[in-house]
C-alpha cells in the first residue's frame, strides 16, 4: 500500500521541484510513496537521479476520457490510500478519477492561488498562512500548513565580496517573476557610479523581453543571461547578493535555496517572501514593481559586506530550523498519519 505522489506539469518551474521535494522528504520519513509524472516531464531525470520511485501516465486534458482509468488502475495495483495532487491538473484528473467512499483520498496541494477546485478535496496543504486563509475563504477542509522544502546544506564560508560583486536572480522568464523591474533597479545602480556584475539564470516567454530592456539601459556588459541553471551550488556560490523581484509570488523555492546556501537575500515583499522573511534580520524586503526603492536595499548591502554576511548566516539558520526536508518530512509523518496507518 502506498502514497501517490501526482505531479503532470512538464516544464521546469517551482511546481515540478516540488514535487521531486515531496518525493524524497517522503522517503525520509519512512512513507511508502509512488511518484506519477507525465511522459517526457523535466523532472522524471531530477528523479532518476535522486532514486526516486516514479511512473509517467498520459494524460491530454479533460477530453482525454482514458486518463481516468489509467489512474484508478494504477491505485488499484498499488493499493493507494492517498494521492497528493500538485497542481490543477493533477486534482482535475484525481477528482475525475475517484468520487467513491472507498476511493483514495484526494489531497491537494496548493502551489499558488488557483484554487477553484479544491474545496472537493478531503484535504488541502497550504505552503503558507495567506495561501491557508485564501483556501479557507474558498470553502476548502482539512487544511494543513505545509511550507516548501530544501535539503540543508554546510555553505562554504563566505569572505568579502567580489570586485565588482556579483548579484544574481533565478527563475522562469515570464512577467510576474520582475526581472524588467530588476534591470531597471539594476540601471539606477549604475547612474549612481556603483559597480557590479549580474547574472540571470532561466529561460521562458520573456525572454526577447529581457534581453531588449538590457539592450536599452546598455546593460549587455554587466548582465549574463545564463540559461537554465543545471548545478545551484555553483550559481549561488557565484554570488554576493541574490535578488527575488516577483511582483507575485506565492512561495519562492528559489529565495529559500539561496538562503540555504547563506547568500545574503532582498525580496519584493511579494506573499510568500514576506512570510518568509524577517527583515533586517535574514533578508531584505523591498516594494513591489519599485526599481528605485530595490536599487536602495542592494545599495544598502553592497555598502556593508560585513552585515550583508551576517543576514546571510541568519538566513541559513532560519531555513535549516523552518523549511528543511527533514522538517517537512515530521510534518507529512503527522498530517499523513491517517493513511500511513492504514497501509
């Protein structure tokens, strides 16, 4: 008897490291797990690698009249007793699926606000307290907050910054993540004669967007677009400071590995990194769609490396107590303790 762990996004994004995350923090607390992922998914190599047990099923979407059946066949082999759903797909396929007594029970994860559908569920997991108020708000029972995760790390000692420092963002190219905002904090930067190199890594819809606003603040000098990043360690290691400037954004996976890795970090006081960050203490927090005000908070690190290490070593030390693998994996054991007794 186990757990299904369903996750059918096929791009590279917070969803699908999720997934891999809950993947092994189940494994670490000892919870029969199956992960269910799509064909040609980016996440079915993460999982090779990490070992992790998985399965692809097809599924093309509402008329796809089959995918149900792929669904419960799979349960029924595997003796399922709960399916936890990443994402809107994977509830929309679960909830056609089952709708028995006897069925699994449908826990569905919420990974941003688009949660119209999860008050059918027997269960919601919240990544943080507004996303718990905003289920709550939709009629959703059961609701568990259940915060994203890393495996902590020993970050290598940090010394003075680099000459020039070197600052840095991540994620998918698309509007609401801010990069134009950070582009532009970045070009205020400039005209106040501070000097500094960045790095952007990621990919996505934005990018002609991107690189043209770079063009137009005659930035191509200082800002490497890097791609999609394959090894983390060795892009916060190459920091001195790393910037989220999301003008939405319900967690940040991104914002809590690099505290994990101890780079110094300034937010957009965005829903999640607001939650996450003490200001002044492990991180900065700056106002949305601001590039004035972000060019101040960078400034005001860049002028005092000393305590921008400081809120990077506190920032290690708040995600290795908070937001940990081995953490979460105490808190699926409990929330989960209902089905794990019964396997």
């Amino acid at each position: 008897m186990t757990i299904l762990n369903l996750m059918l996004g096929k791009e590279r994004g917070g969803l699908e490291q999720a997934a891999l995350d809950y993947a092994q923090s189940l494994a670490l607390a000892g919870i029969p797990s199956l992960s269910v992922i799509s064909p040609e998914a980016w996440v079915e190599a993460p999982m090779v690698a990490a070992g992790v047990m998985h399965e692809t099923l097809a599924n093309n979407g509402r008329f796809d009249f089959f995918a149900p059946a792929r669904l419960r066949a799979l349960a029924k082999r595997t003796h399922a007793r709960a399916i936890i759903c990443h994402g809107n797909r994977a509830l929309m396929l679960a909830l056609r699926a089952f709708n028995t007594p006897s069925s699994p029970k449908i826990i569905a994860v919420a990974h941003n606000y688009k949660t119209k559908r999860f008050a059918r569920a027997h269960a919601c997991f919240a990544i943080t307290q507004h996303g718990a108020q905003h289920l709550a708000a939709m009629g959703a029972q059961n609701i568990t907050l259940m915060p994203n995760m890393v495996r902590v790390i020993t970050p290598p000692a940090r010394e003075a910054f680099r000459t020039p420092p070197v600052i840095g963002t991540m994620g998918r190219f698309v509007a609401k993540k801010g990069f134009t905002h950070f582009i532009e904090a970045l070009s205020v930067l400039r005209a106040r004669g501070v000097a500094f190199k960045a790095v952007i890594g990621g990919d996505g819809e934005e990018h002609a967007a991107i690189a043209e606003r770079i063009t137009r603040y005659q930035l191509n000098e200082s800002i490497t677009l890097s791609g999609w990043v394959q090894n983390k360690s060795a892009f916060f290691a190459g920091l001195d400071i790393f910037v989220l400037p999301s003008l939405h954004e319900p967690f940040g996976i991104v914002l809590i590995e690099a505290m994990n890795h101890a780079v110094p970090v300034i937010s957009t006081d965005s829903e999640g990194p607001r939650e996450i960050i003490h200001h002044g203490i492990d991180g900065l927090l700056s106002p949305r769609a601001d590039p004035e005000k972000l060019a101040d908070a960078i400034a005001e690190l860049l002028s005092n490396p000393a305590r921008a290490a400081t809120m990077g070593a506190a920032g290690h030390a708040h995600v290795a107590s908070h937001y940990s693998m081995d953490a979460m994996a105490r808190r699926l054991q409990t929330a989960l303790a209902p089905y794990i007794n019964a396997l």
